[in-house]
C-alpha cells in the first residue's frame, strides 16, 4: 500500500510540474513537458511495479507459510507455530487457524484427562470385581466344606441310631433272656418247694 501511495504522489507531483510548465508557453516548455513526462511516467511505472513486486511476494509468501501450517495439521502435527504477521485477509485466515489449533489442543487435553479418569476408574471397577470374584471363591469353599461336614454329621447320627437300634434289640434279648431266667428260676424254686413240702 506504500508503495502504491508513492507511486501516487509521484503522479500528482508530475501533473503539478507539467502544468507549471504548460504556462510558460514556449518551445523549450514543450520540450522539457516531453521530457518531464516520460521521467514521470517510467518512475510511475518504475515504483508502480517494485510496489507489485513487494506485495505479491509478501501475499505470495504469506500464502506459503499458511499453506505449510495446513500440511502440517493435515499430517496430526498439532503443535505447529502459528505466526500472524499481518492484518489483512490471510492475517486474518492464520489467525482463525491459530484460534482452531488452540482449540483442539485444549480439547484433545480434556479427552486425555477424561481418559485417565476412565481408565483409573476402569482399574478401580477390575480390583472390585477381583475381590468379590474372591469372596464368592471363599464363600463356595466354606459352603462346600459346610455341606461336607453336614455329610458326616449325618453319617455319625445314622451310625448312631444303628447302634442304638441294635443296642435295644440286645436290651431287649438280654430282657427276653432274663424273663426266661426268671421263669426257669421260678419254676426250679417251687419245684424245690414242692420237694420240700414232700
């Protein structure tokens, strides 16, 4: 835009000499107005492209660095430099991509920390389910070493009751043997009564 604005003046400043010296109104005017003009018109020119020049290599470059800070995005590299050297349109697009980039990175940050949480509670979760996958071990070992001594409490009271069966059959043998005992010895002592009386 300097440049431009130089190239301006230049103009102006070139049209102002020119008409000073159309009021002269002689041949050395003409003459000097020529050459006068043709100075003018080749600076003009001159400044004019050294002023096109300079903006389309800072446009051009410009342009450059905002199409490497894309690549780079592209290929996932989120930690790229962001420079906004300028006020005007790609200013403006370097900056939105700067504000972008910002951006992700503090959202790629909040997933990483909503990660960790995840797997930090994913562990608690496993350790929790270890321990009761534990418990319920010890409880069916306990249940079983329950139902195993239930089995020989039961066998103990069987053999027992056996036993207990055949101790009064016995007692009731050992009654039915001392009845006839009984009777034997009743009938020997009135056999021996009799005699006696006899």
């Amino acid at each position: 835009i300097g440049w431009i604005f130089i190239a301006l003046l230049l103009c102006v400043a070139g049209n102002f000499m020119i008409i000073q010296v159309m009021n002269l109104d002689t041949p050395d005017s003409i003459n000097s107005f020529k050459n006068y003009s043709i100075i003018f018109f080749i600076l003009s020119v001159l400044i004019a492209a050294i002023g096109f020049y300079s903006i389309k290599t800072n446009i051009v470059q410009e342009l450059k660095e905002t199409v490497y800070i894309a690549k780079q995005l592209k290929e996932g590299k989120l930690n790229v430099a962001i420079e906004v050297k300028s006020f005007d349109e790609i200013g403006e697009l370097n900056n939105a991509i700067k504000e972008v980039v910002e951006k992700l990175n503090s959202v790629i940050g909040e997933v990483k920390d909503i990660s960790g949480t995840i797997a930090s509670s994913s562990e608690e979760v496993s350790s929790t389910t270890a321990q009761i996958t534990t418990g319920i071990d010890e409880q069916a070992k306990q249940i079983e070493q329950s139902a195993t001594a239930i089995t020989e409490v039961s066998q103990s009271i069987l053999e027992v009751a056996n036993n207990a069966s055949h101790a009064s059959e016995a007692a009731k043998e050992s009654v039915e043997s001392a009845g006839e005992g009984k009777t034997v010895v009743d009938k020997t002592v009135s056999s021996m009564m009799l005699i006696a009386q006899t």
